[in-house]
DNA sequence: CAGTGAGCGAGCTTCCGCTTGACTT
C-alpha cells in the first residue's frame, strides 16, 4: 500500500490519530474552515441562483499549499473532517481547494478519538454528501444576507460600525427583555412564618404552611400561638433518589465552571483547549453527552479502585439539545485513570471538575429517606411542617453534585435529620418567628445562564457561545458588571413565651455581580430591530430555519430554493425599513425644566447617552444645553430631577491661586479641575455640594503627592522630569514615558543623558510636536493616534516610547514603540501584553 | 485619563462557524 494523506480538523487530533494508524499513514490538519465567502461585499449573487463566491482564507493559504503537495504524493486522500454539516463543508472545500480525483478521494467520520473507531471508520469510507455540504452553504449564506442586510441599516438609522445577525440580536434581545422585567417588577412581601419546637432533649425546625399578606394577620396568628399546645398530628417516610448529571457539554461545561469555579466562559474555554492540546482531555466543543465504550470501561475500573463495585452504575445519557449534532464524544478526561493533572492551579481546577462530572455520571443513585412531620395547633387549623432528610446511601454525591443557578435564598438548611418522633406525641414551643419575606425579580443573565438559555433555543454552536457574549460586549449592546444593592427594611415579630416582639431589620438587597446589562444603545438597537424585523427576532427563527436545513440535508429540499423564499420578503422589508423608518435615538420627554420652562429629553448623541434641555434654533436664536449621561444611569430610567442635576455639573466652586475650580464627573468618578491639572474627590465628598475650600484642601494634598514623586527637573524644560512612575523610577515628557536604562542612576541624571535616552534632540522636538499635534487635533475628525505612531517609528524614535498605561490600549495593542537601535535599546518596560502572548506552559 | 453634542462627505464598518496562528533576537 501506498502513501495515505489524512486531514482532520484539528492538529492536536491529527497528532492523536497518527499514532493509531502507523506509518503508512500522514495525518494532518486544516486548521477548520479552509474557505469562506469572500470577505468584501455579500459573496453571493443573488440574481444568478444565490450563487456563492468563496475564496481561500488569507491564514489558510500556507496549510493549503501544503496539502495540495502532499495529496499529490498520496494514493489516496481521506477526509476526515467532524461528522457535522460544518464538518462535510469542510471536506467539500478541501476536495475543490486541493483539486482531488475522486477515485482518489474517501470521506470518513467518526465521533470519537478511539482506535477501534478509527480503524473502522477507515473500513467504511464513503463519498461527500453534496446535500449535508448544502445545507451547510444555506446556512453560511442566509447569514451572510441577514447580517449584511441588517447592519447597514442599523449605520444609516442609529450609528455607524454597528452590527445584527442571526445569533447576536436574539441574545441582546435576550438581555434587554429580561433587563425591563426587572425593571416593571413589583415586589411584593408576605410574612413566613417558622417554629423552633423541643422534642425531648432536641429541636425541631419547622415551618408554617401558609404565609400571612399582612402584619396585622401574622400578629393575630402569633397571638392566638400564645396559648396553643403543639403535637404531631401526621408522620410521613419516603423513599427518594436522586441521579447524577450526564458528562459534560460545552454549554454544561460553562455553566458549572461559572457557578463553580467563577470562570468566565471564554477563560473556561481558553483552559479547556490548553488542557485539550495536553492530551488531559477530549475536545472541548462539543454538545454531545455521549462517553466513548473505552471510556466506560475505565470509569468502571475507577469507581471500583477507588470507591468499590457498590459506586459503580454503567449508564448512557441522550441529549436533550434540539438541533444537536453529536460529532464528539462528551467532554472527558482523556485517562481516567489520572485522577488530577499537574500545572496552573486553574487548569487543575477544571480539570478536577470535568473528571468528577465524568466519574458521577457512571456512578449509582443516591438514595435518601425523606421524612415529614406535620405539628397541629390546639388553638387554629394551620399546621407546622417540619422536614428531615437522611442519605442512606450517598452513591454519586460521593464525588460530585450539580449547582443550580438559583442557590439565591435556599435556606432551607438543607438535609437536616429529624429526631425520632411519635404521632401524638407533645412538643413544647421554643420560639416563633414571623418574618417578611419580599418576592424576588427574574434573575438578570450571567454569561453562563445566557449560553444554557441560548443552547435551549437551539441558537448558536458550542464554538459560538464565547465569541457571540464577547461581541456583543464589544459593539456596547451589553455590559458585564456588578451593582451594589440597596437596603431594605424588613419586618419581623418573634414569639418567646408569652412575649411578641416587634422589630425592624435591615437587608440589603438587588446587588449583582458579574451580570449582563443591556446598555442604552443595546436597547434602543434592540427596539428597532424588533419593530422592523420581529421574524428574525423571533426566538424560534434558528429553530424554524434549522428546519429546513435539515430537509436540505436529507435532500428534500433545494437550498437555493429555500434561500429564494426567505430572502424575497426578507429584502422587501429592507428596502421598505431603509426608505420609510425613522432615525432612532431612543428619544425620550423627561419633563418640562422648572428654571427655563424648556423641555427637557434624554437621546443617543454622537458621544452616546445624553440629556437635553431645550433646542437649537437659528431663527429663534435658541440653543440647546447638553449634559453626557453617567455611567451608571440609563435613559430608560433615568428621572427628570436626576437629569437636571447633571447641568449642574462641571460646576465652579470658587477660585484658588487666581484660577477657577471646577468640579465635575468623569470616567473615573468625581473630579476638580484646576489649572488645567485634576484631582479626584474622595468617596466622601458630593460633587454637588463640595465647597472651594475643601477642594483647595484636595489640591495641596495632591500637589505634595505629586511633588513626592518628582526626582528631578531640568530648567531647559518643565515638563520634562525625572520621577517614580508605576513602576518605578522613569522619564516623563508631557504625557509620554521613557525607560531609564538599568545602569543609570536616576537622580544624577544630566539633560544630556535625558536626551539620549529619548533618543537625541530631533526624537525629543519630535515628542513634543506630536503631544501639540494631538492636543490641537481635538474635536477633529478621527483619533490621530495612528500617524503619530508613524512618526515616532518612522523618523526619530531611538528609545522606548510608551504611553501612560491605559486599559484599553494595552490589551488591543502594544503601544511600545520598538527602537530601530542597538546595543543602548533598552528593554520592554511594562508586562502590558503579556496576557495575550502568554502560552501553554 | 477626565471636555465634545456638527453634517463641504472620502471610505469604512457588518454575519456565523470551523480551528489555532505568532516576521524577529
């Protein structure tokens, strides 16, 4: 036999499959897709059959040089790409991209990583499926044609550079829904009641079975406890099990590491792959629950090594996902037998969580005695319940149990055991507690909770959920944050003897953390689209289409047939919405301005969310005031008084040192400005009511801080000094940093060494026109940050430039600007990018 | 770091799914 040519999907597979197959064999990988639409305009003619246009990815054209060489050399050619609809597509454009012979040509699938799956998927090849590769091409093109239809109106009609599609809107849609939920709903409290009863020498927890509207009731009801003598009425003991949860899914895998570990999804995802290209796991995009026959065996011999042939309980587990396509085995560890890895302790973590998820879901039943106790009450008809729970056998628990989203006032302290007890037999009443309880709003979505619900409308893929959450963080339709709650009075009256109490607690309450809010411009976007467009938004579009794929793929349906009748009335509605609708701001009429008697609203502007008094017009000679919306305020919610509040800000608190003092709120909270240099307001000050002496008192406290810093200054320039940065001693001009070199000695430091360092006299005046430059350029155009770059990297720069750090810049790119020099260059100075270029270990 | 609130307009933005890259010393 001759040369064979495998090409699978990833390289950490291809490594794997080699090794089963021996030498005859060369397995390799197209690293995914090969092709793709072609990436300027739709790709797709539209009038000639929606005939799509594909080209060879700009990364791709290396690999695919390189397999079109060694197919050449190949007697035959096997693809092996995922058994999916992705997956067919992609032998397909690997058989047209590399020009393969057909006779020369087998497809071949399997759906896990195993030897004897592989050598019988090799003794069964077959040819591509043109109607599975079809289905595919129909999905590929319908979102293309949603996508690049809908966001072209979103520039012209809310603001440019925005986006829609398929799977993006339904989850913005998702979370802005949700967000007004909250928002509309109505707490509204009962009082609960529960009892402390002693049974011989223990106690018994019980809880009423009614809760009471009012105080007034809960009073009476306490009053009338006062007298009543307590027993048994009713003893209850069942049997109950409980199952474990099937191996992990990519979604699953998400949710648990969330509520777990408190990964974020794409940290969950980035140390499943490292942990996937160590050989520790199976692939991590998966939405399968199946276990491989090997890897059954092993848990078995595990569960018996470990925990005994009790433990042990085989079982297979069916998916539940609609739309699954189960081209993997679920996510496990590799060897089961490797109970934990070694490495970063995060890794560790998920790894410890995967291997007990995949160990649990062979174990057996945990099985419990659960027991309930009804207390009557010689004085009314409600009863007291009182519950117990015993594990008699613990089974799975042993190693692992499920968390639920909702653990949020599950207090029921859960499993207690009950002391034994006898129907009639008395109890004497410790204490009885009444207390208001509020209702709680639906739960805003953490990204976890946003995947499990996105995976339930069968909406997005397992390689999808990552990246769609961080695009729609990232076109600013969502933010990911914490809220501080509010407190909140609660009621609570307690009976002792003869004794009711009354007292007033406090709680706090709607704080969150880590949870999706839709912004301003998410919602308005979000309106829009569900106006206009409400079958796209429709939470079973994905399904309904998903449909038709599948008719497609089983070759019942003709894909281009199937684009026709979604696209003639899904453009007609484009055409119409482009023509007819209007430009949406999210206008809003808070109210009338009691000083000016002017309207005042709240809309998006060019610089996002503001509010506004009043309006521009030449001819009357009005002017509209304009005030940015804070942070933390929403133009759904935001109220008339807090509106006007934010025109009293930047506000002029007095003068110091003959310049005025301004106080206003920035980015990073509350500041005064003076002399063009600013300060931060402590927590303690209110920025609408702090006085000129207090900020005067800030500024000096400021300045000696500043001053402390300051290592050294030239007369030749005052900008120009020598002081301790964030990390350590450096050089400062205007705004730009310099690197001190390690040998120098920061406080002997001439002008002439300062110089140098900057990288001589023309880099230096270079530095200074370019901080002019861009402070000039304001309010003009663009960012000018790019030519200045140019300048500094073209031209002069000798030495290390590098700006104040700031969050964005440093993770988007590095703004080190690398010395066209030698020997004298010194070395990167700040860790900035460190994440991004940080590998596996 | 923190302000801004227009339209003399050139050309750009955008989708969802597959998968991991990595010029130099």
């Amino acid at each position: 036999m001759g040369k064979n040519l495998v090409i699978v999907e990833s390289p950490a597979k291809a490594k794997t499959i080699e090794g089963f197959l021996g030498k005859d064999y060369i397995v390799k990988s197209s690293f995914g897709h090969i092709r793709d639409l072609v990436k300027k305009g739709y790709g797709v003619d539209i009038d000639n059959n929606f005939t799509p246009t594909y080209e060879v990815q700009p990364d791709k054209e290396k690999i695919i040089a390189e397999l079109k060489k060694l197919s050449k050399g190949a007697d035959m050619v096997w693809l092996a790409s995922d058994e999916d609809r992705e997956g067919e597509a992609i032998s397909w454009h690997l058989s047209e991209a590399l020009n393969l012979e057909k006779k020369k040509t087998k497809r071949i699938v399997f759906h896990e990583i195993t030897k004897p799956a592989i050598l019988k998927a090799i003794q069964n090849p077959r040819a591509i499926d043109i109607n599975l590769v079809n289905a595919q091409q129909a999905r590929r093109v319908l979102d293309r044609l949603v996508g690049f239809e809908l966001s072209p109106i979103l520039w012209r009609k809310v603001r440019p550079s925005l986006s829609a599609g398929r799977v993006q809107s339904v989850a913005v849609r998702l979370i802005v829904e949700r967000e007004r939920e909250v928002q509309n709903f109505k707490s509204t409290s009962a009082f609960k009641v529960s009892a402390l009863f002693i049974a011989g020498k223990a106690t018994v927890k019980a809880e009423l079975d009614k809760r009471f509207n009012t105080e007034a009731e809960a009073q009476k009801f306490l009053e009338k406890c006062k007298t009543a003598n307590y027993s048994i009425g009713n003893l209850e003991t069942k049997p109950a099990k409980r199952s474990p949860a099937a191996p992990f899914t990519t979604s699953t895998l998400q949710q648990e590491a969330s509520r777990k570990l408190g990964f974020s999804v794409s940290q969950t995802m980035m140390l499943a792959q490292r942990l996937y290209e160590a050989g520790k796991i199976t692939y991590m995009r998966t939405d399968s629950v199946n276990l491989s026959e090997t890897a059954i065996n092993q848990a078995n011999e595990a569960i018996n090594k470990n925990y005994g042939k009790k433990y042990y309980q085989p079982r297979t587990f069916k998916t539940k996902t609609k739309g699954a396509q189960e081209a993997h085995e679920a996510i496990r560890p590799t060897y089961i037998n490797v109970t934990e890895v070694e490495g970063d302790a995060k890794e560790v973590k998920l790894y410890d969580l995967i291997w007990k998820r995949t160990i649990a879901s062979q174990m057996s039943d945990a099985e419990l005695e659960k027991t309930t106790a009804k207390i009557t009450i010689s004085t009314t008809s409600e009863t007291f319940v009182a519950q117990g729970e015993v594990l008699k056998f613990d089974g799975f628990l042993k190693v692992y149990l499920e968390s639920s989203d909702d653990d949020d006032e599950n207090e029921d302290e859960n499993s207690t055991m009950l002391p034994p007890l006898k129907v009639g037999e008395k109890l004497q009443s410790k204490e009885i507690t009444a207390q208001q309880r509020f209702t709680h709003h639906p739960p805003r979505y953490t990204e976890a909770s946003l995947v499990k619900k996105l995976e339930e409308l069968g909406i997005g893929r397992p390689s999808t959920y990552a990246p769609t959450i961080s695009t729609v963080q990232k076109r600013n339709y969502v933010e990911k944050t914490d809220r501080e709650g509010t407190p909140r009075n609660y009621s609570v009256l307690t009976l002792t003897g003869a004794n009711v109490k009354q007292e007033t607690k406090t709680e706090n309450t709607g704080a969150e953390k880590s949870k999706l809010f839709p912004t301003d411009i998410g919602m308005v976007v979000n309106d829009f689209l569900l106006l206009h467009f409400p079958e796209i938004l429709d939470f079973h579009f994905t399904a309904k289409v998903e449909e038709e794929f599948d008719e497609i793929a089983e070759g019942k349906l003709d894909w281009t047939k199937m684009l026709k009748d979604f696209y003639k009335p899904f453009h007609k509605t484009v055409e119409k919405t482009t023509e007819n609708s209007e430009r949406q701001s999210g206008e809003r009429e808070l109210g009338v301005d009691p000083v000016s008697k002017k309207k005042v609203i709240v809309r998006i502007g060019r610089f996002g969310p503001l509010a506004q008094i009043g309006e521009t017009n030449e001819e009357k000679g009005t002017k509209a005031q304009f005030a940015a919306l804070r942070k933390d305020q929403r133009m759904e919610t935001i109220t008339l008084d807090d509106a006007l509040l934010l025109f009293k800000m930047p506000r002029i608190v007095g003068e110091f040192e003959g310049k005025e003092m301004k106080v206003g709120i920035g980015r990073f909270g509350p500041y005064v400005v003076h002399d063009s240099k600013f300060t931060s307001l402590t927590k303690e000050d209110d920025p609408y009511t702090v006085n000129g002496e207090r900020c005067t008192e800030l500024i000096k406290v400021k300045r000696e801080k500043d001053l402390a810093k300051i290592i050294k200054t030239f007369p030749e320039n005052p900008n120009l000094k020598v002081q301790f940065g964030r990390w350590g001693p450096c050089i400062t001009l205007g705004k730009d940093f310099f690197r001190i070199p390690k040998e120098k000695e920061p406080a002997k430091l001439s002008f002439a060494d300062v110089i140098q360092i900057i990288g001589g006299m023309d880099a230096y005046e270079q530095v200074i026109a370019n901080a002019d430059k861009k402070s000039k350029k304001f309010g003009a155009k663009k960012d000018k940050a790019e030519p200045k770059a140019k300048a500094a990297k073209g031209k002069t720069s000798k030495a290390l430039v590098f700006k104040a750090p700031s969050k964005k810049v440093s993770i988007k790119k590095p703004v080190f600007k690398k010395a066209a020099s030698k020997s004298t260059a010194p070395k990167r100075v700040i860790k900035a990018t460190r994440k991004k270029t940080a590998k596996r270990k």
